[in-house]
C-alpha cells in the first residue's frame, strides 16, 4: 500500500519562493537519475506559520526512499549535486518536519 511521504519546510522569512525553485531544481536531478515519483510541492501563504513549504512524495514504502536516495548518492555526479544541494538547504530554512500517510 502506497504512503505519501511530506517534509514541512520552515523557510527563513522571504525565502519560500527561492527555496521552491530549489526543490524544483532536486526534482529535474531526480529524475536525470531515474527517480520517477509522483512529487508535489505544496504551498501555503494564508494560514498558520509564513513561508512553509511542503514536498510529498508517493511511494510504496519508507524502504523505497531509503533504497533509491542511496542508488543515486553512489552516482559521483549524484553524491556531488545533492551534497552541494543540501548545502544550500541548509541556507533556506529553519526546520522541517516529516509525516507519512497511508494512502487508502
């Protein structure tokens, strides 16, 4: 059975716009790397905290985020890119949190 898997974002105040372009750009990586999941990138301007940023990927299980991130993290070019990417992240936000929800 198939889990979306969410990381809530706490961008820095006026950051939420640079740190979705950042997210889009892991995306494109992604699937340059065989990653095909089904992604969302999900905004929320008018309630609760400023500048959150969600992504939710949809995948069988926990085991198959672990098992492709670490396909791609033996890739040099991969190991590189995200290594420099999280990096950046880092710059962006202040914290984020995980959820993961059955899909029935």
């Amino acid at each position: 059975m198939a889990i979306a898997h969410r990381r809530i974002f706490q961008a820095k105040i006026g950051m939420a716009e640079a740190l979705i372009q950042h997210f889009q750009e892991a995306g494109e990586s992604m699937k340059g790397f065989g990653v095909e999941w089904e992604t969302r990138i999900l905004t929320d301007y008018h309630s609760g905290r400023s500048d959150r940023v969600a992504i939710e990927w949809v995948v069988e299980s926990i085991e198959e985020i672990e098992r492709e991130l670490g396909r791609i993290m033996e890739i040099p070019e991969a190991g590189a890119f995200f290594g420099e990417w999280m990096t950046k992240l880092n710059t962006l936000v202040l914290h984020s949190d995980a959820e993961n929800w059955r899909i029935v």
